[in-house]
C-alpha cells in the first residue's frame, strides 16, 4: 500500500509542477497580450487553478496516507518535516495566486501580473523541492 500511495503522491506533486510551469508561462505570454488573446489565457490560467485546486488536495490526502503508514519511531524523519514545509508553502502560494487572480478579474488591474508570477514561481519551486524531499522522505 504504501509503493501505491508514493507513487500517487509523486505523481500528484508532478502533475502540480507541471501545470505550475505551464500557467508561469502563460502569465508572462499574456503579460504583453491585449484583448481577446490576453482574454483566452486568462481562461486558460483559471482552468488549470481549478484543476490544481483537485492536485493540490491529492497531494495533500496522498501524503497525509504516507505519513500514518510511517514507521513507528521515537524521532521523526527530518526530511519529511522539510518536504510538509514545502508542501504548505505551495499550497499558501497556490491560494495567494487564486486570490490575486481573483482580484485581477474583478478589478482588470493588470499591474497585479508580477505579483501573480511571483506566486506561480513560490507553487512550482515548492513542488520540484517536494518531489525531492519525498523520494528522500519515503525511501523504501
């Protein structure tokens, strides 16, 4: 069970990478467009932050399952106390981002772009540093 669950885990946190990467690159595509085009990646953007919303609470149930199948020991694994810090900064990153996109969208502030980058940046920094911690955090 607990190979399954790493390797959900791992593909979670990847998933969650990749699609970081993907709207970091939008972000700055759109950054120079106008109109409909900048329209179209902002839909774009809002699609894959909700289907992240879905990623991010897979790696959250998947990591939460690793950690009661952990060996019983007096000390916890320094490595995973690490990964779980990053773990929780992409998440705060992720719904900063959520928030700031929000508001881009309520308000058509377009000055709010670097912030958004900025926390695109935090959530797929924070998701290549777990995939690294975990694989040392669960080593079988």
């Amino acid at each position: 069970m607990k190979t399954i669950l790493l390797i959900a885990h791992l593909i979670a946190i990847a998933t969650g990478t990749g699609m970081s990467i993907a709207n970091y690159i939008n972000i700055r595509i759109a950054a120079g467009e106008k109109g409909e085009r900048r329209e179209a990646l902002a839909f774009l953007r809002r699609t894959i932050a909700r289907i992240a919303d879905v990623v991010i609470l897979a790696i959250w149930i998947t990591g939460i399952g690793l950690w009661l199948n952990l060996p019983p020991t007096d000390e916890l694994n320094s490595w995973f106390v690490v990964k779980i810090a990053f773990v929780v900064l992409l998440t705060l990153c992720h719904g900063l981002a959520r928030m700031t996109a929000g508001r881009m969208m309520r308000t058509r502030d377009q000055s709010l772009y670097p912030r958004m980058e900025l926390f695109v940046s935090g959530v797929w920094i924070s998701a290549l540093a777990a995939i690294i911690l975990a694989v040392l955090a669960f080593e079988a």
